[in-house]
C-alpha cells in the first residue's frame, strides 16, 4: 500500500514537473513560484476592475493596491473606475478579493506565504500576513497577458513561499552618494523580485552619508554635502516597510573608516589630518580601540543610528582592517601587551564586544562582515559571508546565523547565470540541522566603487532578479536557459518602476558620440562588457570618486545580449555545422562589419577615436571570417585573422570582446 | 563729425551682427548672450584642466564649480586631477580664474551678468555678484566643442545680461504630485538655460502638497499621502538658491480649492462633505471669504507656508472663481448686501484684501493671476497675466508689476517657435515708460492635469529653452530657424542634466509593444503629436488623475521631429519641385510604408491595434502618391488618396498626424 502509494505521488510530482516546465516557457514569471498549477481559465482586464480587501487596517496594504490598480492601469492603458480599493467590501461586482489575516511585523522570517487563484471571473489572494498579500500583487502583476483585443490574467492557483527568510540588496552609498530617488526605485525593483532586506552600506573611506546631531562634524565634515538627513532615513525606512522590506543600516568600523577620523581625528590611530579617500582600495586609517573617547562617539552614533532604524539588526561592517596603524602605535602596542592580545584580531575582538554592548543597550542584533567571527563572541551575531560558503558553514556550524554574498558580488560584472547557480546550500543532505537552521539567506552586493546614479541601475539589474529567484524558489527550479528567458521580460518590465538599467545606455551613447546615429556603438555595445573583477582599476585607468562615469564602459554591461546569442550559435554551427546556423554566424559578421562602416561616418572626438580601431579590427576579422565560411575565398587571408584575433582578445577602453573565444573558435575550425 | 561717427557705428554693429549671425550657426548657445565676439584662439581641455575663484565665501558657486568639474569631466571623459576648485589662488597654474565682487541677494533684479572671455591658455569669468558668475559656468558648459584629437573651447569673449528680471518655470504638482527629484532636475534645466524663478503651485482641488502643521488635515486628508515635507520644501529651496533661482510658492484660493475644504468644510461656501477632485476642469468648491474661521486657518496656513519661502513673493493664485457657491449661500448674499458689494469680483476684492495683510503681516507681496486685478489693490502687488498682453499692459500701466504667461503655456503642446515668437513686448515703442519699468518677464506654465513625471519633462523640455531665450535675449534674437538648430543641440545636453524628455519616450514605446521592436512605433511617433489645447480630454477619453499616461500619445511631444523635417521638404518641393526634394519627399514616404510593414508583423494588443488602422491608412497614401510622384502610374487611384486623407485628418488615439496638410499639398499638387 506504501509503496503504491509513493508511485503513485512520484507520478504526480511527475506530471506537475513536467507542467511546471511547460509553464516555465510561457509564463515569466520571476522568482518562480513554490507550485503553479493552470486551469485554463482566464481573467479579462478591463475598465470595471476592482479590489477589496478584507479590512483596511494594513497601510501597506491599502497603499499597494492603489500603486497595484495604477500600475495595472499603466501597464495595459485601460482607464478604470474606480482608483482605489473598495471601501465596501461587496463581494460580488470585485473583481480581486484579497484575504489575510494578521498585518506583519516586518522582521526576520516573517510569514510571505500566499496562494493566488485566478479563474474566468473571479482573482483571490490569501495570505497569513499583508506581507503576503502584497507578494502575491507583484506575482500577479507579472501574469498580466495579452490577446489582440484585451489584456488578461491566465487561469492559475499559485502556492507559494520563500525557501530563505533572508533575501538582500546591499547598495554602497559611500564610495558614491545615491540619492534617496536611486534608493527608491530600487526598493521597488527588490519587491518586484520579493527580496526583503536592504542593507544600506552608509560610511567608508570615501564618505559618511547620514546625518548625526550627535558628533555633526561626521556629515559636515566628511560627506562633500551628500549625505541622508534624519527624516530622508526615515521616509526610506517607512517606503521600504509599505513594500514589506526590512532596512539594515552599516557603519563599517574599525577599518574603513577614514570618513570617522576626517570629522574626529581623536579617535584615530595615527595622530594626524585625515582628508577623505578619493580612490578605492583598502586604507590604513583605523579607529583607535583603547580610546575611551571611540566608545563616546560610537555609543553616541550607534544609538542615534539605532532610533532612525527600526529593524533589530544593525552591521558594523569589520572587514578589511589591515591593522598597521595599530602596529605603528605605541599606546596601542601597551594596551595589547596589558591585556594580553596576541593579534590584532584579538585586538578587533575587543572592540567588537564593546560594540556588541552598545548595540545590545539599543535592542539591537549585530551583524558583520566574516572578520568579526571569533568563537568567544555572543551567537546571537549574525556573520555575513564574503570569503565564501566554507567561512559560511563553519559559522553557521558554531551556531551564528549566517548569509553568503560571495558568489552575489554584482560589482564584479559576471554573467547572471553565475550567480544563478551560487546556491547558498549546495548540498543540504551534507549539512547538520544546525547549520541548515542558521543559513539565513544571501545578499547581493553593490559596492559603489564605480557607479554613479546613472549607471548604478544597470550593475543591479536585472541580475539581481536571478538572485533573488535562487534565494526565493525551490532548488531545483534552476535551468540557467530558462532563467535568461524570463529574465529578458523581468528586466524590461522593472523599467516601469522607473529603473534606468536600460535607457540610460542610450543617454551615455548620445553623450559619446556629442547626439549622432548611435545605433553603431549600440550594436558594438551589445558584444562588449566592462572588464570583470576589479580590473576597470587597472592599467591604466585609475577611477576615482570624481572621474568620469559616461564612457563606453559604462553604457556596457554584463550579459552583452548579442554575445550571448552568437555564443550559442557558434556553438551549435561547430557541434553540427548547417546552412541555418552558419547563415546566423554570416548575418552577425555582416552586421558588424556595415555598423563598423556606420562608425566610421561619425565625426570623431576622443573617445570615439579610442574606441575605433578595434572596432576596425573586429570589423576586418569579420570579413575574413565571412569570406571563407561563404567559401569565396578557401583558407584566405587566415594567417592576418589570427594576428586580428590577437588584438582583439585585448581590453580596450576598459571593456572586452566577449566574443572573442568564440571568433577564435571559428578561425580554428576555418583553418582546420 | 557726429555723422561720421554714427556712420562709423552704423558699419561696426553691422559687423557685429553679421558675425554673432555667422557665430549663431555654428555655437549652439542657447540663450544667446547680448555679445560675442570670437578671437580665434582655442583652450583645450585636458587632466590639468583646474579652476580657482577669488575667495571662497559664496557656497553657490563653490557648489556650483564643483558640479562644473563634474559636468566637464561627464560631457569629456577627461579625467580631471583636481576635483574641486583649487584652494591656493595660484593665478598661473590655474585654467579657469573665477571673478565676483559679491554675494549675490537673490532676489527680483539682482545682477547676473557676467563676462567670458577664453583664450588659449586662460579663462576668464568676471562677475558682479556669485550669481552672473555661475550663469557664465552655464555659458561654458554649452561652448564645449571637440575634435578628433581633443575637446576644447572656442576662443571667444562674452558680455552677457538679462534682458528680463523675472524669467520662470511654474510647475502645477496638485494635479499630479511630482516628487522631489522630479523638482530638481528640471530646476537643473531651468539654470543650464537661465532661468531664475521656480513658481511652485502646490494646492488645487485634486491635492494640497505642503505639510502644514498648523491645520495638518490638509495634507493628511487631501493629498493622498503625496505631498512635501518642511524638509523637502527647504531642501528644494536650497538647491534652487545654489543654482540662482528663487523660488516662489502658490496657494490657488478662494477658487481651485478643494483640497481645503476636503480638510476644513468649515471654511466652505456650501455646507457638505468634500472629496479630491479627480478629473480636470473649474469646480464650484469655493473658499467662504465671510467666515472668521476662513482668516484663522488662511493666516496660519499663509504664515507657516512664508516661513519656509525665503523669497518677498507669495503667490495666492485667484483664478477662475465662477462663484457660483457664493451665489447659492444667503449669509454670502447678506454679506456682500451689508458691504455694499455688487459683484462677485468686489466680493473677492475684499478677500484678497484681507489675504494681502496676512502677508504683509509676514513681510510678503501678494502675486496672483489677472483675475486679482482691482484699481484699489496695494500697488506693489504682481499681476500674472494668462489672459494676454492687453490685460498685462492695463495691469502695468495702472502701475502694477506684471509678467506675461499667456502664449507660455506649454501644457497646451504648441511648439517651441509658437512660444518663441511671443515676445512680452512687440513694440517697445508704442509703451510708456511705466509700463517698459513694470513688465517683469514672463514665466513658462506646466499645469499638471495630463502629466506624471515620466512624461513632465518632456511637456517641459527643450520648448522652455525657447522661452528662456526670449526672456534673456536680445529682442532681434528671434530667428527661429536658428533657434531650431540649437535647440536640438540644447535638448540633447539637457539629458545630462537627469532630465527624461528623450529617454522615456523609448520606455512608453516598449511598455505598449510588450517589448518587440519599437522602431516602427518611433517613426511613427516622429509625425505625430498630441492634441493640442485641452483636446485630450475631449472626443470620449476623459483622463482623471490616475488614468494611464503611458500611452502612444504620451510618447509623442511637441514638435515632431520628422513632421518638422517634411514640412520644410514639401514646402520647397511645391515652390521649386526638383530631383532633389522629390527624392526627399520619397525617402520619406518610403520610410513610413515599410515601417507599417514592420510594424505589422508585430504582436497586437489593444493598444497596438488602435494604431494599425491610422498607420495602414497613412502607409496606404503614401504608395499613392510615391506611385505618383516616381510618376509610375500617373494620377493613378488619387480619388483613393483624398478618402484616406480624409480619415489621416481626425485624431486617433488622442494624436494627430501633423503632416496631414502637406500630404494634402501634396495631393493637389499631383492632381493638377
């Protein structure tokens, strides 16, 4: 009887599998749900749409289904009647009746369940939480469809739940300010993807960006003006709860930490004027842990931070301290000798667990980089992990709760695929209960080093919806291909939240070219990607905070769409060679090679002339290439394409060819 | 000798104008400044490039050359080794040395102007105030010019001033809330083209946007939720000083005033419960100027919304009070009887007479549309005039102040040469002295009843640069040819700026194609433009505040780029037909037939499908008359041709084809 019974639930989960596949293709939805079931029924849009809601006690509900009926409204152009949820909650002439129970606590591993029922004549969301209920909206929203003559809803029951209670964004603000605007709308864009947490990195070397009446000198000394006032903080923190995310303030200390010792060099290592960092990098300066007068200023500004956030948790950053001016400094050579620290880690030890004190007086859970690990140290700290998921796992195996971000460091400009496939849990079954029990989540990371308001939007977007479908949906929901598939319709379905990921590239090109034809750098663009890594810093260039951020490279991003294409058929032409996907490698060779004629009609300044000759060389190996693939001339000229290959395979002007392998690949099977 | 001289004259201003005109044609300066004169030198831009100023009092333009610096960098890509002014006046390092005699007022007539002279290895600015200094930056940021090698600035030497004090921008955020970044973007525009008055119209009956905590029902009642802060208004007030830009608040009263009795029945003329308006037009809810009560919260609200406003001007609005309210109420009657008052007009004589000691009270002069205008009133109040020059040259010259807004409406969508053209004074010559000494300027309206900000900026801009320029200018700058070709210059820089007016264009076009290809929509966009006036609202569509402004026609502007282009070409070819304009005229004839082609093999939706029709027609006429033209089937099917020309002539979608009269021309032509 078991056992007819496992067959047949395998048979089930079977055939929901294969469903849910079939779904995958058509739907676009992002995260993917926990289970979605169709039922060939289908919801017609139009001006008599309405919502009720069960109660109009939640805020955040009530203010989301108003930004739910415009963005409905926007999305399909129909005019409705009615603006605003139904104060009466007359069942029958709503179109979509929203049930949930308890308005949540914003806080870690609060309930997002829902279940979304949508039928010919009837959508219902119910939910534990209005946090819930404001998930299902933006799932729901994604579903909108259409015919010719009308906009829909497809007939679906959706279940649904996160698998990790911790879904981040962390955005640097320090290294560049990013407007309170910049912040919003990708709080938008992280509820549209139903990540949760916004972990805003507020004080660097480069700057301090938060206003504090406590030691003032902090925003006015150290932020060039750019800073968060109080009620800026505040607004962001009360916008971030309407959309069901919780917001965790970071003052990196004690390392990081120039911006601190600008405005109050008496609590600095070094006995001397600090300016503020200009360029990136690991500095020395580093506040003085002995100093009863740190403990002043930090308990002050802790607990003034502390009152504007409301969330329990709080970061205190702890990486990256390189501990030379503690080396150079006598007093604090004694301090370590009386009482008796070996390393300057046991030294960081110290300090931490007198912040963790001022912290724990605000009611507050501390939060750190993988540095502050120390096995003495309380384990209601939560260790976020940078070095990567072995420091994670041994954490989480001392009983810390723990989140990864290596393998999320969207700065570095990898593929969306890559950080797809960073599960934070690769192999549950080789995990302890307890380790399972305290990995949290993850974060993606958007260090600031070279991003400005402009372009800040496309280093996050849309990459980050991949993460935040691997830290939402079910482990096994993780085919890359299909991923890209939805994930080219998330990407331009976030611009309506006002996201610039997209249409700033062409205000940089405008700006490149001084607003002639740019459709050849747009088409040149779409094969380049800004050098990963840290790499833009090298060679060269050194970027600082006020360099500028308008150049090619910056129009570039990660995942060049026309790269990614000829890759594929690259791939498939040298698998098994045919007509069709040879004609596809010609029609991508013609292209660059009539757009690089296009270019070469543009009149030239110094950034298009930098950008020329390999534009030329791609341009010339494109001709080759074409020629003997279309047989006209057999083995000609390949010994000048490799020479080409070589130039190309360099950066230039901070980006690569990313389809340079692929060209190589080419030449090669032209020569065999 | 006096002849000689004055002949003498006579030849060098000729000079003078002859080259500002050849100057006009290549520097794409916009305004135009009073003189220039080129000296053939060139500075070049590179990394030394540094600024010094001759003390470093003024904040504004200590602000403002550090966002010079970056503005340089941005537009060049040079990376600049100073990033902020230099500290040491070291006059022989330093690029750009920075002149100004004193802080500038900022206020009604302070001085800008300001002198600009580049030579090779030196820039000049001299000012009188901080302010003529910062519009000089402005002035150079618009000279940078490039080569293939280089970026620079021509040699040329400038005295510029203003031709009118008063220079504004009024932007409505009460019947569509535009939040704060909204606000400041375009008060970037407004300086990069030298405006120099904000004018903040901040209640009317669909919102009240001023936190007011004196009576803090009307922003808690009647704004849903959309409204500024104290902080905000200071913040925004801050940032416009910095840019040299005063800022002036209006409170629409005793009409347009809705929002105030949605919060205080209590000061209504009619005793019911109020709601926000929701849809665009003149409503009866009418301020009761009878009540004590009315003064209480008017004075309270009047002297808190002062505080914030460091600038002499309040604006009080009292426009389109059709007091029917009024009419209806037996103590308003009884009131107006016992006063002696036999209009409605005397009636809101007295209440504006009563606002009047409210802000003299708070050291204020009262501003208000023309409807304020009374002989009795204060003679230091301002009249802004939107019912026309004949009412603001009586205003004048009964000895008030006035500006001129009517023929500046750019919510009506005309185009930039409409508004370019209306110049506040035609005939210097035919007014008296007191009326040249009380006309002011004139400010550009952006009333809010049909833009959110996705689309405001492109109601705004580039078509308020033409204002600007009328305003700043000479009188005899008024080519509009000329202006034409700087403006798209102009138009394309200010996109540096953060403005949206080009970019989102692109935005609505993929919202409404569910993102296929959008450059059939784009040429089609290029000829059509909403309808003008109030239209928009008339023939079915009644737009409220949250209808959809996402659609076909909210992509579309003023101006229409290839409708502008055509109307040239078939002007010429009908005056002169030749080999050339005909083939002008058929490129573009050919462009629209095969982008309905491409337009057609995409996916429709409703929206899509509301433009197939009026694109097939459009692409059906122009096979005909290219047919003709190529003179392949001589007057063949033009009977056909004038029917579809008849269905091209009526609006669709809430747009027009503006070509529709030359297609007729055209038609005539070939029928001959």
């Amino acid at each position: 009887m078991l056992k007819k019974n496992l067959i047949f639930l395998f048979l089930i989960s079977s055939v929901i599998i294969n469903a849910q596949i079939k779904l995958n293709n058509r739907l676009n939805l992002m995260p993917w749900p926990k289970s979605i079931v169709e039922n060939h029924q289908q919801f017609i849009i139009n001006n008599k749409f309405s919502i009720s809601i069960n109660d109009a006690k939640s805020e955040r509900l009530n203010s989301q289904t108003t930004r739910f009926l415009r963005r409905l409204s926007n999305r399909t152009g129909v005019f409705l009647d009615k603006g605003f949820a139904l104060k009466n909650n007359n069942k029958s002439i709503t179109s979509l009746i929203i049930n949930y129970k308890i308005i949540g606590k914003l806080k870690l591993g609060v309930d997002e369940s829902y279940e979304l029922k949508i039928l010919d004549n009837k959508i219902n969301i119910k939910a534990n939480t209005d946090i819930g209920a404001i998930r299902a909206l933006e799932t729901l929203l994604q579903l909108i469809s259409s015919k010719k003559d009308f906009y829909y809803f497809p007939g679906v029951e959706i279940h649904d739940s996160p698998r990790f209670a911790w879904r981040g964004l962390m955005i640097d603000a320090a290294r560049h300010f990013e407007p309170v605007n910049v912040i919003k709308r990708n709080l938008k864009g992280m509820a549209a993807v139903k990540l949760n947490v916004f972990h805003w990195h507020l004080s660097d070397d480069q700057g301090f960006r938060i206003q504090i009446n406590s030691w003032p000198k902090l925003y006015q000394m150290a932020s060039d003006g750019q800073y968060y006032t109080h009620e800026e903080i505040r607004n962001v923190v009360n916008f971030a709860d309407k959309l069901g995310i919780r917001v965790i303030p970071e003052l990196d200390i004690p390392g990081h930490a120039t911006s601190w010792l600008v405005a109050y060099p008496e609590m600095a290592s070094k006995d001397t004027i600090y300016q503020l960092q200009r360029n990136a990098g690991i500095f020395d300066p580093t506040i003085d842990p002995t100093k009863p007068i740190t403990y002043k200023i930090l308990g002050d500004v802790i607990t003034e931070v502390s009152s504007l956030f409301p969330d329990k948790y709080f970061h205190i950053g702890g990486d990256e301290n390189k501990g030379k001016q503690w080396d150079a400094n006598q007093n604090i050579q004694n301090f370590k000798k009386n009482h008796d620290f070996k390393t300057n880690h046991d030294l960081q030890n110290y300090f931490n667990s007198k912040i963790l004190a001022i912290l724990k007086k605000n009611g507050k859970i501390m939060m750190g980089w993988d540095e502050i690990l120390q096995p003495t140290l309380s384990k209601d700290v939560v260790i976020q992990s940078w070095h990567g998921k072995k420091h994670m796992l041994k954490a989480a195996a001392l009983g810390y709760k723990t989140l990864l971000s290596r393998g999320y460091y969207i700065d570095l400009l990898k593929s969306a695929g890559y950080h797809y496939k960073n599960d934070p849990i690769d192999n549950p079954d080789s995990l302890t209960k307890v380790q399972l029990k305290n990995i949290l989540g993850g974060e993606a990371t958007m260090w600031g080093e070279l991003v400005t308001p402009l372009t800040i939007d496309s280093r996050i977007w849309p990459r980050t919806a991949a993460i935040a479908e691997r830290l939402w949906s079910p482990k096994n929901i993780n085919d890359v291909n299909n991923m890209y598939k939805r994930l080219k319709v998330i990407s331009f379905r976030l611009e309506a939240l006002g996201l610039t990921h997209i249409r700033n590239k062409e205000v940089i090109l405008r700006n490149i070219t001084n607003n002639q034809d740019i459709s050849s750098l747009m088409i040149l663009s779409n094969i380049c990607e800004p050098l990963k890594g840290y790499k833009r810093n090298y060679g060269g260039t050194e970027y600082n905070t006020f360099s500028p951020f308008t150049l090619f490279a910056d129009a570039c991003t990660a995942d060049a769409s026309d790269a990614m294409e000829f890759k594929k058929i690259v791939k498939q032409f040298l698998l098994k060679p045919n007509l069709k996907n040879k004609k596809d490698i010609i029609k991508y060779l013609a292209k660059w090679i009539s757009n690089y004629e296009k270019f070469e009609t543009l009149d030239k300044n110094p950034i298009l002339k930098s950008i020329e000759l390999p534009y030329k060389n791609l341009s010339d190996l494109s001709k080759i290439l074409k020629r003997n693939l279309l047989k006209k001339s057999n083995h000609k000229h390949l010994k000048k394409a490799s020479k080409l290959l070589v130039m190309i395979k360099s950066p230039f002007v901070d980006v690569e060819f990313v389809i340079h392998d692929d060209l190589e690949r080419l030449l090669s099977y032209l020569k065999r």
